[in-house]
C-alpha cells in the first residue's frame, strides 16, 4: 500500500482488469465507439497481464503503474475532463519534439496518443497505403475507429515533419481532428536551428490563440523546472539499471517512459522518483530481477507505444535483461534537460530550441550523434549484445541500420536487427532469433 498522493485516490496494487467506475457516459460524450472501445479494452489486460503481472520480483513501487494501465481510459481521462472544465487545455502530440514545456506554460496538458497496436486498418487502407509504417497506421486507426479518448479529449493535437510518411497522413488525418503541425529540420545546421528556433515562436502564437491566454516567463519557467524534474526522475530509476544483477526489468522501465507521455507530471515525478529509491536499496543489497550472469542487452531504434510490449516481453522470457533504451521511449526522452538560467521568454525559448533539436532521431542526416548514443550507452551499461529494432515499413530506421550495424560491430558487439510490426503473428520466429541470438552472445 501506498500513501495517498495529493489529488489521486489512494490504491492498492490490482489488475488491469479491475474497475469500480462506469466510465461510458464519458467515454460516449467523447463520441467514442463504446462497442469498439469495449474490444479494445477487453484486450489489453490479457496483454499487460502476460507482459507484466507474470514478472517476478518486480518492485514494489511498480504497482503504482499497474494502476495507472488499469485506469488509462478511466481515471485519467477524467482527469482531463475536469482539467478542461477548470479552463485549461489538453493538447494531444505523437512526438516528443513537440515541446511539453510550452504547452504546460499556456495551461495545457500534454498527452500522447494512442498509437501501438492494429486497430480499424480497413478503416485506415481506405485513405493510407497498406505498405505505410505501423505507427502511421496505428494513429490513424485509433481516430477512425473512434477508441482513444485522449484523441477526442484534445483540444489541439500537434504533428511534426519527423518524416514523409507522418507528415502525408497529417493531411488527412487533419481532416478528422484539430491539428497543426510543425516543421522539424532534418539537419543541424545554424540556419536549421535558425527555422526550429522561429518554429517554437508559431507553436506559442497557435498555443495562445488555443489557450486564450499569453505566454509568460514565470509560467515558463516552472514548467521547465517541472519537466526536468520528470526527467530527473527518470535518469535516476535507470542510472539504477547500471548495476548488475538489473534492479528492474526491462519492459517496466519501459513501462516507466510511456506512461511519461500520459501522466501527471509532478504525480508521476514523485512516483518515480520513489521507485528509483527502492531501486537504488535494491543494488545496494545486491538484489536484482533475473539472474546475475543474465546477458544484457541494449535496444535501440523505433518508438514503443502502449501496448506494443512485444520484442521486451521475448527477449526477457528468453532469459536476457533489456538494461538500456536509445529511443524516442527511452533515453532520447529524459537524458537531456532544458538549461533552467533563462530568465525570460526568449531565452528560454533559446533553451528549448537547443535541447530538442539535439535529440538524435533518424530523421536527421548526417545522423552520427545516433551512432554514438549507442556506443556510449552500450560502454556505460556494459551490454553484452544491441538489438535495432524498426517498425515495418519505417524507412529512416530501417536504412539507418546498416550504418548502425556496422558501427556496434566495429565496437565489438554482437548486434541483432529486427524488423516488425505491431502484430503477434511474428512472435515465434522472433523468439527463435532472439534465442539463437542470446546462445550466439553465451
């Protein structure tokens, strides 16, 4: 049992499966599909509980997220509602260079939306390719299916030129939703920076015509501080991940991240920051999740989206630990922060700039601050072997691999390319190359 947090109910860890609430009045004054939505939400306990509830020794503070999964569509869509009904905004995003900072200095709460996991493709092969990427196909299905409410809570969802795919579905996506995207540059020059700079100050003018109210330097200000301060906690659950025996498993601080797209933010720093203590007496009594010659793996590459668990949930059957992520659900998310010595609008706009457009996506070309993410992460968290992992049909990932590959193997790492989508009907031959992966590293 933990104690109550300020603002949420107090709970006792449960399954995903348990609810106390009749949430379909809500979800039907969203115009959800309740028939679908029932579908959906049939389906998803079976895989948290495969995923998650069978994993031994998990910490104790992991039920806190338990919770969080057994109210996703319930508790925090609620949240939202009465978050809206106060006067403030929810402003939907499906990339973190969508800067959360911003949003929360206009009053908004930034959520991100429903994207891992096969839903309505009939519906999305009417206006996408079938050949898209699965995540393109996964945001689209989820609006024309009519089953995220965190899409039909949005006052205001924000895409990003991340790459040609997203940014053609945008187009019709537009069609269905109140969007406005911006423009990422695709390299690091100083007249990129000079666009991307220019770009945050659009993203303010659309946030105050949206939110009614001006951009101020105190309201920014303590939404940086309040950002980072999620990002510190994060940095300290998984430096924790540096230790062996791993004092978490994988797919929990996995977990961990994609719940950071849909929490709120000082709930989910203190939650974490309480994990990150019990983790931290964890590798100080030697304690651990597996066993402590287990093989350590990195992986890196495409964003993991709720409830896309898969290759996390094989690798760690197959006996190996997932120690480190370089990914967008991962450290590309909480390593860096936004300098907190600006004291107004400008310069911290300046700050933001900077901060996001040194993530390392593989968008970018020349694209070398990736590779060396890699390698670094690899060294410090002493990995045994590298996992890239790209969703079908996602061409910056998938082309960027050979780079990649030659990078790790030059290094000394044995390195695994993997190349799926969000369905199970790959699962078998996965597990039997992971598994024939992991005798290779043994």
């Amino acid at each position: 049992m933990h104690e109550a947090i300020a603002g949420y109910p107090t709970y006792q860890e449960e399954t995903v499966t348990e609810t106390t609430v009749d949430y379909r009045p809500m979800w039907q004054s969203l115009g959800l599909d309740l028939e679908a939505h029932d579908m959906l939400l049939s389906a998803i306990p079976a895989l948290y509980q495969q995923a998650y509830l069978t994993q031994k020794d998990r910490p104790e503070g992991m039920s806190y997220f338990d919770f969080v999964m057994s109210e996703i569509h319930g508790l925090r869509i609620k949240e939202l509602q009465d978050h809206k009904a106060a006067g403030g905004t929810v402003i939907g995003t499906f990339c973190l260079y969508v800067p959360e900072e911003i949003i929360r200095a206009f009053g908004g709460v930034a959520v991100g939306l429903c994207a891992g996991a096969e839903w309505a493709y009939d519906k999305v092969e009417q206006v996408l390719p079938a050949n898209t990427c699965a995540l393109i196909k996964s945001f689209m299905g989820f609006k024309l299916g009519k089953v995220c409410p965190y899409v039909e809570s949005a006052d205001l969802i924000i895409g990003e030129t991340t790459c040609d795919g997203k940014k053609k579905a945008y187009e019709i996506f537009g069609e269905h939703a109140p969007l406005y995207v911006m423009e990422l540059p695709h390299m690091k020059r100083a007249q990129d920076m000079v666009l991307w700079r220019a770009e945050l100050d659009r993203l303010a003018a659309k946030l105050q015509e949206v939110s009614g109210r001006p951009l101020e330097a105190g309201a920014l200000a303590k939404a940086i501080r309040e950002v980072n301060d999620k990002r510190r906690a994060l940095q300290r659950l998984n430096a924790a991940r540096k230790a062996s025996p791993a004092p978490i498993s994988g797919l929990d601080a996995l977990l961990a991240v994609q719940i950071a797209f849909y929490d709120d933010v000082p709930r989910f720093t203190q939650m974490v920051n309480a994990i990150a203590d019990e983790l931290e007496a964890r590798v100080a009594a030697g304690g651990g999740v597996g066993a402590e010659d287990a093989p350590r793996l990195l992986i890196t590459g495409s964003p993991m989206s709720i409830p896309n668990w898969k290759l996390f949930d094989i690798i760690e059957k197959a006996g190996a630990v997932v120690v480190a992520e370089e990914m967008c659900t991962g450290s590309r998310y909480y390593e860096k922060l936004v300098p907190e010595t600006g004291t107004t609008v400008e310069e911290m706009l300046d700050d933001i700039a900077a901060k996001y457009l040194d993530i390392n996506c593989a968008c970018f070309t020349p694209n070398q601050g990736r590779v060396d993410d890699v390698l670094r992460l690899a060294k410090e968290y002493e990995v045994d072997g590298v996992v890239d992992y790209s969703l079908r049909f996602c061409a910056p990932y998938t082309i960027e691999a050979t780079s990649l590959a030659r990078a790790v193997r030059q290094a000394g790492y044995p390195y695994l390319s993997i190349d799926t989508d969000y369905s199970a009907g790959d699962v078998g031959q996965l597990t039997t190359r992971v598994e024939a992966f992991l005798e290779m590293i043994d």
